[in-house]
C-alpha cells in the first residue's frame, strides 16, 4: 500500500536518512576515542574560521523524491569554488577510523551534495570529508569530483530504500488506525472517578501533555488511561502509545 496524495511527506533529516540507507559492513559503529559534541561544534568553528570570505557554514538544504521529505545543515560551502565539506571531528591516527564509519560519512556529504546541486542549479561539485583532529587541529581531507547527475542517482537510491520501509509503516498504521477506530469501552459502565481519568488521558494524548494521576487501584487507573490514549492515537498522528501505570 502506497502513501495516498492527501498524506504528508515523510520528513527525514539527511543524518538519519544515511544511518538507515547507507548502513554496510559492521553494524558496530563504536568508535573510542571520540570527541563529544561539544568539542565537534567547537572544532567545527574552528575549521571555518580558516576558510575564506565565500565560505558558508552551517548550510540549510532540503529536497524531496516521490513520497520523501530529506532536510539537514551542510557543514560548510564554498560557492566561489563549488566546494562542499562535511566535517568529522576525531582524535588519534584518522586512518584508525572503521571503514563503516567513512561509508557514512560519504554518504552524507553525496547526500548534501546533490540537495546543494539541486538548490543553485550547479552542474556538479567538488565533496571533500574532512577528518579533523580535535586536539592538533590537523586536517585530513578526502575529496571527489562529482556531477550532479552521479549525486542525484545516489540520493534517489537511499531515497527509495527510505520509502519501501516508510510505505510499510504507513500501510502498518493505517490497519493499526482503522482498528482504534472500532476500540469501545470494554466494560458496561465506568466505576467511580474513570470517566474523569479517561478524558483526562484522552486530552494529554491530544495536546501532548501529561497526566500522572495517584487513584488506587492500579486496575482503575490502568484501562481509562490504555482505553483512551490508544483511541487518541490516528487523530494525533501517533506512532506509538506509551502508558506507565504505578502500583
């Protein structure tokens, strides 16, 4: 079952696009040791602080294939050069990063490349992956030539792999919707104080908020609140229901 024309586009960011499509090889992607985020934003600034006048960074991109949504941030963009660099910050001797890793990393910067290419119309780009060292600063860089019609091919390919699995979600959720939409009351009448916990589980499924009710029994807790979220769940565009219940 294929997404209707009223549903909307599946939105993906490119990181996450890649980590699902592009995955090959050892699915361990530990790697030690590594910088954490703090020091990869601040090594990434560094980096660009070194660049020329023309350089961009932090570049919002965002393009679609058939049912598919894909937006993220290049790392930095040179026009005057037609140069895209994604950076990956590191620690030690780049060449002990794990094969699986720089498959990744590729695959994003062809990903970014193709949503630069299609943005401002270019023919093709110059796609570096720069390893930088976080303590040294030291640069590694790995760069390819590539048309836009080679990027556009590679993307599309993630893309499709995306949707096959995006579309069995949806068909899933259909089914799983169409079922909620039956779900009645399991018993004749409700007991002492349920109603009132039932709309309240209903309108914090709605509106995202929270609802943490302290009634005993845990039974007359559990079904009004299970009952009502799980009806809630096609109207709010959920994908899952979670309910915690205290004895």
């Amino acid at each position: 079952m294929g997404p209707r024309s009223s549903d909307p586009p599946y939105v993906v960011s490119v990181r996450e696009l890649c980590r699902f499509a592009a995955k090959a090889g050892d699915l361990d992607r530990r790697f030690t040791p590594s910088p954490t985020a703090e020091e990869g934003q601040l090594g990434h600034r560094r980096a660009a602080a070194r660049r020329g006048a023309d350089y961009r960074s932090e570049v919002r991109v965002e393009g679609t294939h058939r049912s598919l949504a894909v937006r993220g941030r290049a790392d930095g963009f040179d026009a005057a050069a037609a140069h895209l660099e994604e950076f990956k910050t590191h620690r030690g001797d780049p060449g002990l990063i794990p094969a699986n890793h720089r498959a990744l990393h590729w695959a994003q910067a062809q990903v970014y490349g193709w949503l630069l290419c299609q943005a401002l119309a270019l023919p093709g780009l110059r796609v570096s992956v720069v390893y930088l060292d976080i303590d040294t600063q030291a640069e590694t860089p790995q760069t390819q030539s590539l048309d836009a019609a080679t990027l556009r091919a590679f993307f599309e390919s993630l893309c499709e792999r995306f949707i096959d699995w995006a579309d069995a979600q949806r068909a899933h959720r259909a089914q799983r919707d169409a079922w909620l939409a039956t779900l009645a009351w399991p018993f004749a009448d409700f007991r002492a104080g349920q109603r009132t916990l039932a709309e309240a589980a209903y309108n914090a499924a709605r509106w995202a908020a929270r609802c943490s009710p302290r009634r005993p029994p845990a039974s007359a807790r559990r079904w009004p609140r299970c009952s009502r979220c799980s009806r809630r769940c096609p109207a709010a565009r959920a994908t899952r229901r979670w309910t915690s219940c205290s004895t």
